[in-house]
C-alpha cells in the first residue's frame, strides 16, 4: 500500500504543472530567457517597485542572490533600477516595459490553465479550492 501524498505536496504539482506551462508558453512568445529562480524575485515586484533587500526576503534568498538574479533580469530588459523617491540614496527594483509584456503574456496563460482546471473540477469545487487556498495566504504568506 502506497503512503498517501502531504498536502504540501498535493499542492506544490499543479503549481509546477501551471509554471511549466507559463514558462513554455513565455518561450514561445520570445520571452525564452526567463528563468523560475529569475521569476522568484521578479513577481514579488511591488507596482510602483521593491528595494533589493525586499524582495530578497520575500522570495526567502541572500541580498546577493536577489542582486544577481535583479542584475540578470536587468540585463534581459525585464526591469530597471531607479532611484527610491522616499529616500536618494536607495534605489528601486521596477518591473520595464519588456518585463510587462512578458506578464501580459503569462496572465493569458495562467487563464488557459486555470480554464481547464475549472472545466475539470466544475465551477463550484474552483471556487473552494480558490476560497480555501485564499484562507491559507492568511497564515502562510506574511507578504500578502
């Protein structure tokens, strides 16, 4: 008899199986150098931009990681450093105009894939699963 799957599990597969999905489909509309780790640290970006430090802590890496990960998404075109408004000394992360296509494309995607979930699941069991994993964020995500 086979052990049943943790629920962390349950829940990291069809989150790998949407992200394989995005990441394919990025590609095929010419965002191919975009990376998981790269977009670890890219969809934490506030809307008017993140310090470094920042996003290092919300995507759980080292400053230094997060400044190698910024600096190669910098390199692509997906987002420019610009100075912090609330204080010239630091600067901003903020997502560029190649970064924002490439979300555009990837919220089209996420609506194929969260379709046919729906269309498998049914409309009512969608909507808990949305409602139930919602009420999680509230003690598993402290950025929210």
């Amino acid at each position: 008899m086979t052990e049943p799957l943790n629920t962390g599990v349950l829940l990291f597969l069809p989150y790998r199986a949407m992200e394989a999905r995005v990441f394919a489909g990025l590609a095929a509309a010419g965002f191919a150098d975009f990376t998981p780790a790269q977009a670890r640290v890219f969809q934490r970006i506030a809307p008017g931009g993140s310090r470094l430090t920042d996003l290092a802590e919300q995507a759980g890496i080292t400053k230094q990681s997060a400044g190698f990960l910024v600096d190669q998404l910098e390199r692509s075109g997906y987002v420019e450093r610009v100075p912090d408004p609330a204080d010239g000394r630091a600067r901003l992360v903020r997502i560029a105009e190649r970064g924002a296509r490439s979300v555009e494309a990837s919220r089209g995607i996420v609506a194929e894939v969260e379709a046919e979930w729906t269309a498998h699941l049914g409309p009512r069991r969608m909507e808990e699963l949305r409602g139930i994993l919602s009420d999680l964020r509230e003690i598993t995500d402290p950025w929210r």
